[in-house]
C-alpha cells in the first residue's frame, strides 16, 4: 500500500518550540508531522513519505544521529536537517558527516529556516521543479538524473545520490570546465560562508568525487583558495 505523503517530519523534544515551530511551518503552507521522541518519530517515518527530515540531536530517548542514520539506511537520498543546542565543532561536523543537508544552531531565526526548507523542496519535489531546472543531465557517459537522484554509466552502473549532492553534481555540470568559486557554491546552496559550512562543502565534494570514478574522463579539480572545476576530458 502507498505511504501517505508529508513535506516535513519534526522530532523535537522541547514541548514549546515543537508546537510553534510546526504552527508556523503549517501556517507557511507544508505539511508537518512532529513528534517528540526518537521512536516516535521511526514509527512515523515508516508510516508516510517524507520529503525532508528536521531532528534535534538530543532526544529523551535516544540520539537523532542514530535516528538519521537509521533513516537514511532506510531511504538512501533522504534529506535531513539537524538541530542542535550544541555549539561543539566536533557534533557539528558529525552531523554533516552523516549526509545531512544542514546544522541548525538554536535559537535560531523562523525566517532563515524557512528558506532553506523552501530551497530544499524546491529541489527535491518533482511537482515543484524550477523552470531552469533539467531533468537529466549528461557529462562524459554519466546521466544524472534529477527527478530520481541517480547517476548512471549506461552499463548498469546505478549510485543514489542524496538531494545536496544531486544539486552541487547539477551545478557543477551546467559550469562544466569553468572554476566555480567556493564562496559561490556556499552561497548558493548553504546562504552564507560560515567554517562549518565550508567543511560541509567539502564533504559533499569528496563525494561526488567518488561518484564520479564510474568515468575517468571526468574529475573535479580543486583550486586552492578559489573553488573546484569540474572536468570533462574528450
């Protein structure tokens, strides 16, 4: 039987800021599930599709990084934001490694929050893609394939991408054999240029790097203290 399908999944214990983060996520128009406990928030995970998974790290009964990394085990691809009270460099690269799409400090601003879910959904729904936005992609015999986050060899060679490296991989292909700033990059997907979200970029790169092996005509290079080209050799 087809999941029901949501927009958002909320796991955050804190009773007070649960229910005003999903009024207002609800009163911008999505579709929102919270729930206040790990196993809770499994159940629903397993009940309805969910296009983008926000999760405290500190639950009462268990972590939201084990949590996330059970869910995206689950479903390879699924975008995750994580929030957190903790400010330690080393949770927050933790969090980053797991494949999540960003680390949110509390408190933070409602409105700040809301673009980046609305960048994200833009992305991730298929319903909803922007006009600019290319289905399938093609750079030396890779397809990338933006309705399913695949890319392909054409022999057989399948890998699932998550949604942030989908983005970057379309990105990067649309400025093929052109540098492409970091300070662009960050910007365009991440809104500012913060350490963290620089050591974030720098995950996602290494990669799309290893993704990229299925052709060894096509690498990315990157260029200290510039940015990273993305190469297409003949």
């Amino acid at each position: 039987m087809a999941k029901d399908k949501i927009d958002i999944l909320l796991i955050e214990d804190e009773p007070d800021l649960g229910e005003v983060f999903l009024r207002y996520l609800r009163y911008k128009g999505f579709t929102v599930l919270w729930e206040s406990t790990a196993e809770g928030g499994w159940e629903n995970f397993q009940r309805v599709s969910v296009k983008l998974l926000i999760i405290d790290i500190q639950l009462p009964d268990g972590s939201g990084f084990d949590l996330a990394q059970r869910m995206i085990a689950s479903n390879p691809g699924q975008p995750v934001f994580f929030l957190t009270a903790l400010h330690e460099r080393n949770s927050r690269l933790k969090g980053l490694s797991l494949g999540a799409v960003d680390y949110i400090a509390k408190p933070f601003d409602m409105d700040e929050i809301l673009l980046k879910i609305r960048n994200l959904l833009k992305v991730a729904s298929v319903s909803d893609k922007d006009a600019l936005l290319q289905v399938e992609l093609q750079i030396g015999n890779l397809r990338l394939n933006m309705e399913r986050f695949t890319l392909d060899n054409g022999l057989q060679q399948v890998q699932k991408l998550t949604v942030r490296e989908a983005e970057l991989l379309h990105f990067l292909i649309l400025h093929k054999n052109m540098l492409v700033s970091k300070k662009d990059l960050l910007l365009q997907f991440w809104g500012n240029t913060d350490f963290f979200n620089g050591k974030s970029l720098e995950v996602f790169i290494s990669r799309l790097r290893k993704l990229l092996q299925m052709d060894r005509k096509v690498h990315i290079e990157s260029i200290y203290g510039a940015g990273y080209i993305l190469h297409e050799h003949s």
